[in-house]
C-alpha cells in the first residue's frame, strides 16, 4: 500500500525534524553558557 509507505517517510520525516530541532536547541543552550566562560579566559590571558 503506497499510502501505508508514505504516512511512515512522513513519520520518518516528523522524527528526523523533532530531532535536529532539539539538538540544535540544546546546541545553542551550551555555546551560550560556555561563551561567558571563554571571554573570562580570553580576558585573563590578557593580562
């Protein structure tokens, strides 16, 4: 059944999405916690 097929590539499609959407949030959530971290190292050996 060609519909059977294409409600699973949709799924398939739906999952794969949801996935690289929260790992692309969690991404952003640790280059923003760790961003304030570096700019102290950067300053620190600075001086």
């Amino acid at each position: 059944m060609p519909s059977r097929d294409r409600v699973g590539m949709a799924q398939m499609i739906v999952a794969f999405l949801g996935t690289a959407a929260w790992v692309s949030g969690v991404l952003v959530l640790v280059v923003m916690a760790v961003l304030p971290f570096l700019e102290n190292l950067a300053d620190g050996s600075r001086r």
